[in-house]
C-alpha cells in the first residue's frame, strides 16, 4: 500500500474517533447551557437544553448516573415552574434510575426522593410525601451522620409535611431535634439557629401554646436583630408573629409596637405596594378594631384593600378578607355613632 493511501485511512480512521468522541460530548454542551440559563433564571430556556441533553443520553446511556442527574434536574426546574405533575414525572425517573445504578444508600437517591416529596407536598398529597421524607431522612443519616445540612433540611421537611397534616405531635420532635443540632453545629448567634426558634414558635402557636412560643419568638428576634440587625425580613418575621401571639392573648398594648415596627421595617424595604406590607397593615386594623379604635382602624383596612387590589387584584382571595375587614369596621363604627 503507497505511503498516500496510508495517510488517507490513518486520517479517515481520526476523523471517525474525532465524531464520536465529539458526539459523545453533545450531551454535556446541552446540560452546560441549561445550567447557565438556570443560573439566569431563565428556567424556560433551561428546561429546553436540560430535555436534549436528556434526549442525547437516550441514545446510548439511559441506565446511567448521569442521565438520572438529567432527570432529576428536570424535576426541580418543572417544579420551579410550578409544574408540578412534570415535575414529579422526572423525579420519579431519576429515582428509579439511581435506585437501580447506584443503590438506595446513595446520596444522589436522596435528592431524588426529597424532591419527589417536595412535588406531593406542594400537591396536598402528605400521604405520598411522607414515606419519601423518611427514606431521605434515614438514609442520609445513615451515610452522613445527623450533624449535616442535608439531614437537617429533610427533618425539616418532614416536620412541616406533618404540620400541613395537622400531626403537632409528630412535628415537634423533629423541630427540637433541628434546633439542638443548629445549637451544636452553629451555635446561638446564628441566622440558621434563630430560624429553628422562630419554626418551633409557630408550630407551638398554632397549637396554643402560647407560653411556650413566647420565649422562642423572643430569641429569634433577638439573635436576628444582633446578627442582621432590625432592617431585615427575618427580623420582621417574627416581630410580627409574636404581635400576633399577644393580639390572640388579648393584650394588644405588647402587640401594637411590634406590628407598627414590621410595617415601618417591610415600607423601607420594599415600600407600600406588596404583600409583605399589607400582612402587618391588616393585622394593626385587626388590633384597633378589636380594642373600638374604629378611627384608627378604618384608613388602615383601607388601605391594605387598595394596595391588595394594585398588586393581586380584585379575584384574589386576600382582597375579599380585606373587603370583609373593611365592612366590618364600618358596621361597627356607625353603631356606636
């Protein structure tokens, strides 16, 4: 054979390896641009690449970690989308491909289950979530041991998949447990610390037990004003939700200045016009009405109506509870006149 047609086949043969390899490859481009769109936000763009960077891994390598890890991304931007029977399609598909690849006592098959719960819960079905909570939950546990964010943030999950259910008992051991954990890893002068103390308080209010949120509130605000100082969301929180605390006890002169403080805090961060104002703004109409400051109250039912209307409309059912209030105050006011 001439030296040319060695040449010719030698370089032929790199060419065909060159198109395999390049082929072998296109999946990977696909996933790193839905990556970028993800990180842009641009969750539609992000889904598109995602699915053919799925498509591609059909061909040859459907039974791999890889194509699970597709899927699974699938799921959380389906479900970032509020899609959530998509979601949950993917979810489900990665679960099954990781159950069979890498096994059930792998922490990719973690993430799995707990986005698979995550889509039944937001869904209403507490019953599916629930198992799925706990194998997460167990098996990272098992792996990681309890004192990790991963643990952590399905114990959470499953307490607030129980709450939803109206299962207090079986929430408040985990919230404890989480809190005791933050404490050790963290300690108490910690944003993630004063959030365990802020979830404990609201499961224990919602219970009525008021004399046990009391405290918890208190320290959360505390730590959150120490470490983020006052003009920050997760101060306001649970300023509001212990005024509420001492509205539902009757002794609105504790409540009064917390709930005006989380209506000056949330109007200097984001201003009038946004759900987070109209909360604390409803609420202090509530307590003046309550106490027959009628002419305190009224401006301030009207004006968390108007601002609802702006922002979510009139069909939004935060609008007819603050239609409701408004009338309410109304009737009352021209009684005593």
């Amino acid at each position: 054979m001439s030296h040319e047609k060695i040449l010719f086949f030698t370089s032929i043969i790199c060419l065909i390896g060159l198109s395999n390899h390049s082929d072998g490859q296109v999946w990977k481009r696909y996933a790193d641009s839905a990556k970028t769109y993800s990180d842009q936000k641009n969750t539609n763009k992000a889904i598109e690449f995602y699915s053919k960077a799925r498509e591609e891994l059909k061909k040859d390598s459907m039974g791999t970690s890889s194509y699970a890890k597709i899927c699974d991304t699938l799921g959380f931007s389906f479900y970032r989308k509020g899609q959530y029977n998509d979601a949950g399609k993917y979810y489900l598909e990665a679960k099954q491909t990781q159950e069979r690849v890498l096994g059930k006592e792998h922490i990719d098959y973690t993430y799995s289950c707990n986005g698979l719960a995550n889509v039944y819960h937001v869904m209403g079905q507490y019953n599916k979530a629930e198992p799925l909570y706990l194998e997460a939950m167990e098996i990272r546990e098992k792996v990681l041991g309890k004192e990790n964010l991963l643990y952590i943030k399905t114990c959470l999950n499953l307490a607030n998949n129980y709450i939803y259910k109206g299962q207090y008992a079986k929430a408040e051991p985990l919230c404890l447990e989480v809190k005791q954990i933050r404490e050790k890893m963290l300690g108490k002068e910690n944003p993630d610390y004063a959030v365990s103390c802020y979830s404990l308080a609201v499961l224990y209010m919602e219970q009525g037990k008021y004399a046990k949120a009391e405290p918890l509130y208190l320290e959360a605000m505390q730590i959150q004003e120490k470490v983020l100082g006052k003009n920050s969301p997760d101060y306001a929180g649970p300023c509001m939700n212990l005024a509420n605390l001492y509205s539902d006890m009757g002794q609105y002169n504790k409540a009064e200045p917390l709930l005006v403080e989380a209506m000056q805090i949330r109007e200097k961060m984001a201003g009038k016009e946004n759900s987070d104002y109209v909360v604390p703004c409803y609420n202090l109409a509530l307590l003046y009405m309550n106490r027959g400051e009628y002419t305190k109250a009224l401006p301030l039912f009207l004006e968390a109506k108007q601002i609802q209307e702006k922002v979510s409309g009139k069909n939004s059912p935060g609008y007819a509870i603050y239609c409701n209030g408004l009338v309410s105050c109304q009737i009352n006011f021209v009684c005593i006149e």
